[in-house]
C-alpha cells in the first residue's frame, strides 16, 4: 500500500477516534441557558410528558472512554492504519497460514492415504466419501448443487454426460486444472436463417419434430460449421468439451428458443482449477466423490 493512503486512512481513522473524545467532552459542558441538572428542560409532549436534565450514568460514560482507549490500543497491535503493521505483526494471511498448517499437520496423513488409493476403490469407502461430501458442499455446492443436480450453465454430476469425460483420470484433471469450455457466436457466420436452419438440424438429432426443409439446410451447414467440433452425428468431442448433442441433456437448456441463441450468440463456461488451492490429495478425494456420484443408482 502506498504512503498516500496509508496516510490517508490514518488520518481518518484516529481522527474519528479523537472526533468521538471531543464530542463526549462538548456534550458534557453546562451551557448557560440550560436547565440546572435535575430540573426540566422545558420540552413536554402529550401535554404533561417532560424531559428532565438528567446527566448520563457514569458506568455508561465511562464505557465511552474505554471503547475508545480500546480502539487506540488495538490500532498499536494490530493493523488498523493503511500500511502500519502493527506492533504484534499480525496479518490476517499469516494467521490463515498458520492454521492450515496446523490443520495439514493433523489431516494431511489422512487424506495421504486416501490419495494412495484407486479412485474406482476409494470410491467405495464410506468414511472417505462422507469426507469428500463435505469437500463438495463448501467448494462445489454453490455452481453444482447441494444435490449436485447442477442448474443452468453447471452441469448435472449425477447422471452419465460428461463434457470432458467421466473417467477417473478426466475427473480429477477437471477439479485440478479447470475447464474453459467456449462456444463460438455462429450467428456472424450463418445469418438469421442459417441460424435457423441448423436449429432445426440439432432438434432432429435427438429425435423430436422440426421442419423438414430447414432441418435438410441445416444439416448441410452443421457438416461444414458445427462437425468439427460436435462430430459428423452431432455426438460431441470430449477433448473439446463440445457436448453431446443426440441426447436430451442440455446445460443451458434443450428448448428451441434457447438452442437458437446459443448458436446464435454462443457460450462461454469456465470451471476454475481447484489444485493450487486444494492440494493433490484433497482433489484426489474430491474426484473419487463426484465419480461415485455417477455409480449411484439415482445417478446412473
């Protein structure tokens, strides 16, 4: 931080402080029109209520004073003032440090020796899966689901569409890496009607009804524009992460409206890299929870 704002919050900060000494002070000061203490003041309400010049209790007064010496303190131990660190050199990342390394000390060889099991295997152990359940709900729920039934745009990891794969390996290197996954905008390319056309095209390819003549167009543009990526059949490319376009699974959503914009506009995801912040062993067993989610009955 430079020397400006730490001036400029410090400035503001004790200011405040000693603005709040300043005020208790004046407030306390008699003034020479005003009511002798324990008298009224002279203000009534509903004809007969009156307010008397009682002073404050002096427990209560004296509160005042103590929070402020308080404040004082804490801004020589702790950092308060823009840059100054403070005399105990605290930091909120050195406390975070500490703690994980504490908690790594006491966990890590657990989940070490998760880490040295198969994923297939690990899979099947109870206490691991409850471990990796609870990893999901504080890092993964919030896109995912609770349930991890996805929602729009974050994929259902519960049935057997995968964009990228749902082996293992493919697994893992999703949770570590991340994933950008990138529709382009067709719409440039292909014009209202092409757009159009190759809608109708991506209807028939999982079965439902669309209109003969523009699906027949369609079919022709999507060879040329959209194959490279969805495949010749429309089946998707998990190297890409171009998805499976002859099922009934959509991650943005299946209707004909929805489809025509999102090859008109296209799409962007991305799925951020959790293995700089996890930590190989962590992911390991994160990846062994989402794969067992995919050998459940509810999720096959």
């Amino acid at each position: 931080m430079s020397s400006f704002w730490t001036w400029y919050i410090g400035i503001i900060t004790v200011g405040n402080i000693l603005a709040c000494y300043w005020l208790i002070l004046w407030t306390g000061k008699p003034r020479p029109d005003e009511a002798a203490q324990g008298d009224v003041t002279g203000h009534t309400w509903d004809e007969d209520l009156q307010e008397y010049n009682n002073p404050l209790p002096r427990w209560w007064l004296w509160m005042f004073y103590i929070t402020i010496v308080f404040g004082l303190g804490y801004l020589v131990l702790y950092p308060g003032l823009g840059g100054v660190a403070g005399q105990l050199g605290w930091t909120q990342a050195s406390q975070y440090d500490e703690e994980m390394a504490a908690a790594d000390q006491r966990y890590g060889p657990i989940f070490a020796a998760w880490a040295a099991k198969e994923i297939p295997t690990l899979a099947r152990d109870a206490d691991a899966m409850q471990a990796g359940q609870r990893l999901f709900l504080n890092y993964c729920a919030t896109c995912h689901g609770s349930d991890a039934g996805g929602s729009r745009g974050f994929p259902n990891l519960t049935d057997s569409a995968w964009l990228y794969g749902g082996s293992p390996e493919a697994i893992k290197t999703s949770i570590l890496d991340g994933r950008a996954g990138i529709m382009p905008p067709m719409g440039p390319a292909l014009g209202e009607q092409g757009v159009a056309e190759v809608t109708a095209y991506v209807l028939t390819l999982n079965g439902r009804e669309a209109d003969a003549g523009l699906a027949a167009s369609g079919k022709a543009r999507f060879e040329s524009m959209c194959a490279a990526c969805h495949m010749q059949n429309g089946s998707g490319n998990p190297m890409l992460g171009a998805p499976n376009l002859t099922d009934d699974i959509w991650l943005y959503g299946g209707s004909p409206g929805v489809i025509k914009h999102t090859i008109s506009q296209g799409r962007n995801g991305r799925m951020p890299a959790h293995g700089d912040f996890l930590g190989q062993d962590k992911v390991h067993l994160l990846a062994a929870y989402v794969y067992s989610l995919g050998q459940s009955p509810a999720g096959s």
